[in-house]
C-alpha cells in the first residue's frame, strides 16, 4: 500500500481542525454575523470535543509515523548500491552487473571464459566473493540469505 505523505499531513490537518472545532467555530461564526443558531450547533459539538481530539491526534501520529517511514527508507535507498562490477578469477574478464534486492546468487557464469563461479568459503553470494560490492543484506548490516 502506497501512502502520499501530502494525503497524511492534509488529513491530519483536518482531522485537528475537526477536533478544535468547538473552540474556533463559535468566534468565527458570531464575526461573520451568524451567532444563535450555529452558536447552539457547535454547543452540541462540545460533548465530542475529546474524541474529536483523540481522531485528530490519531490521524497527526499516523502522519508522522508514514512521514518517518518514507524518509527512513529514503535515507537506505540512497546508501545501497545495487551496481558491483564481478570479475572472473580464471580470465579477468569483468562485467558490472545489477545485483538483485529479493535474491542471493550462488552462481554467475563467467561470459568470456564460461567459468561457473561459486562464492568462497565464508561468503554468501558471488558478489561478496568476486564483486567490487558487496550484496545489498550485507551493506545493509544483515545477514545475507
């Protein structure tokens, strides 16, 4: 599920306009002239006025927490790198290639000499055997596969 952070901060906004209703509404209605009538409304109002507030607090924390969220992942977007040039032991034959972000991979063929690489031991993939960098659970600090 996709969440806008504009989406989150304007229902926030709103949810909290809502809740403070019964404190702005009367004031803005008796400037514009209206004041029985809509004065005796928001009075009715008033009676909700803590669960419009805890709605309102609940839609600004839920905001903030998908602005955090989106910002956090951001900030690891930015630091991964996904390109790491492998070179082939046996003929120094070197391609960069995109490592995947779902997948560890075991094997890579060498394309010039057909050479079938394996990861060394205390490797998890061939990108941290034979790569310029290493695979992206391991830049992230995390076990890999």
């Amino acid at each position: 599920m996709k969440i806008n952070l504009s989406q989150s901060l304007i229902g926030g906004a709103v949810a909290f306009l809502i809740s403070t209703s019964c404190c702005w509404l009367p004031f803005l209605v008796i400037g514009l002239g209206g004041a029985s009538g809509i004065a005796a409304f928001s009075a009715g109002l008033e009676k909700f006025s803590g669960l419009f507030m805890i709605v309102g607090l609940g839609f600004l924390s839920w905001g903030g927490y998908q602005f955090y969220q989106k910002n956090n992942k951001t900030t690891m977007n930015d630091i991964i790198k996904l390109q790491s040039t492998i070179t082939c032991p046996t003929c120094n034959f070197s391609k960069e290639e995109t490592m995947p972000t779902d997948a560890c991979q075991f094997f890579y063929e060498c394309e010039k000499c057909k050479t079938l690489l394996k990861p060394k031991q205390g490797d998890c993939c061939v990108y941290c055997s034979y790569g310029s960098v290493a695979c992206p659970p391991i830049q992230e600090g995390k076990n890999c596969c």
